[in-house]
C-alpha cells in the first residue's frame, strides 16, 4: 500500500508564492518590453522623452496618459543665452568727433534658434562742454556683428567747471538675432565741443531663441487628426 505524502509547511508556502508571481507576471507588463516602442513608460524611460509636469501616480503609464502628464522634450523652448562684460578702466576724456570702440567693450555667445535679445549698456559717465547746451551731448552706438543700430545720447552736457560728479546713464535696445554665434560691441560714437570720460561700466545681452515652428504637411495633418 502506498503511503501519500503530506506536503510541508515550507512546501505550501513556496507554492502559493509561486502562484503569486504567476499572476503578477500575468497582469504586469514584462520589465524587459517597458520601452518607448511598447504601449507602457516606466517613469525612467518617461524621462527621456518628457519634461515632468506633475508627478505620475503610478509606475507604467499609457503613451496617451504621458502625452497629458509631461510636455515633451522637443516640444521644450530653448534656454535663455547671455551675454555679459564689465569694465573699470577709465575710457577718456575723448574729445573724438568719430566712432571709435571702447575698450573690451563687447560680449560674443552663440544661440541655437532665431529668437528676441535685449542689450543693455550703462556705465559712469561724464561729458562736459565749455559751453553746455541742450543740443549738447556724448552720444554712443551698439554694434550687432559689426552693424550699428544707430547713434543714441548717453550722457548729456554740463559745464566743465567745476569738475563734475560722474553719474549713472543706461541705454537698452531690442533687436532680433538669427541661430548662430553673434558679437556685440559698444561704440563711443564721437561729437564735437564735448568731452566724454566712462567709468565703471556693464555691458549685459539677453537672448531668448525659440524653436522653429513645425510646417503644416499633408502626412502631419492626418496624423494630428488621427490622433
């Protein structure tokens, strides 16, 4: 007669994890499929695609939830790009009656997208006349890559005697720059019966690049449609 054998406690347990896993695998998608080509993310694969918006509430995620969760990555504006440059070397007295560059006066940097830029000059300043007038003053000009965006008065005229106190003057432009490496330069832009004198001065260029916008095809717009 044969004897049946009974199962032991460890028995029984390895078996009903074994069937736990069974179901886990039967219900989880496959840790290995997770990729951006299957129908789930894992948060790690999202990363590479999205820009977190919120935080996901869950460890796979359908495409279509992704897409309402993130912004994607290539869909991101570009980083703000800067330019700056400082001076404490007196520039002057000039008495020139032409442009002429101020010294180290010029910040280079590269943009990856046409985009928006602001510049910004300022600095100490003096610019005295023997006889001040309102018409009177020490102009300069910024140079964009070697092309003036014309002449502006920094500084207005005071009387030589007695000796001025140098005062804070600023200029800001705006202009619009194409992709690539750019040069921006100040100019003392020159004048007659006036002497001009700078101290202490910044130059500060702002660049905001964008993305070019995508353009409309026929393949794009049934895909849009579709989706």
């Amino acid at each position: 007669m044969l004897r049946r054998r009974i199962p032991t406690p460890r028995a029984i347990t390895a078996v009903a994890l074994a069937a736990v896993l069974a179901a886990a695998v039967a219900v989880t998608p496959s840790f290995a499929g997770s990729s951006i080509a299957g129908p789930f993310l894992t948060k790690k694969a999202a990363s590479h695609v999205y820009i977190s918006n919120k935080k996901a509430s869950t460890l796979y995620l359908r495409k279509k939830v992704a897409d309402n969760t993130f912004v994607k990555k290539v869909d991101a504006p570009f980083t703000p790009v800067a330019g700056i440059a400082a001076g404490t070397a007196v520039f002057g007295p000039s008495v020139a009656t032409a442009p002429g560059y101020i010294p180290t006066a010029f910040t280079s940097f590269g943009i990856p997208g046409t985009g928006s830029a602001v510049i910004t000059f300022s600095g100490n300043a003096t610019c005295t006349a023997a006889k001040p007038t309102a018409e009177l003053a020490c102009p300069i000009q910024i140079l964009v890559d070697g092309q003036t965006t014309g002449k502006i008065n920094f500084a207005p005229a005071t009387a030589a005697t007695p000796t001025p106190v140098p005062m804070v003057y600023t200029v800001m432009q705006t202009t619009v720059l194409q992709k690539g490496g750019h040069t921006v330069a100040i100019q003392y832009a020159g004048a007659k019966n006036v002497a001009f004198t700078l101290k202490n001065w910044n130059l500060a260029v702002q660049a905001y690049p964008q993305r070019p916008e995508e353009i409309p095809t026929e393949t794009t717009a049934t895909a849009k449609a579709g989706k």
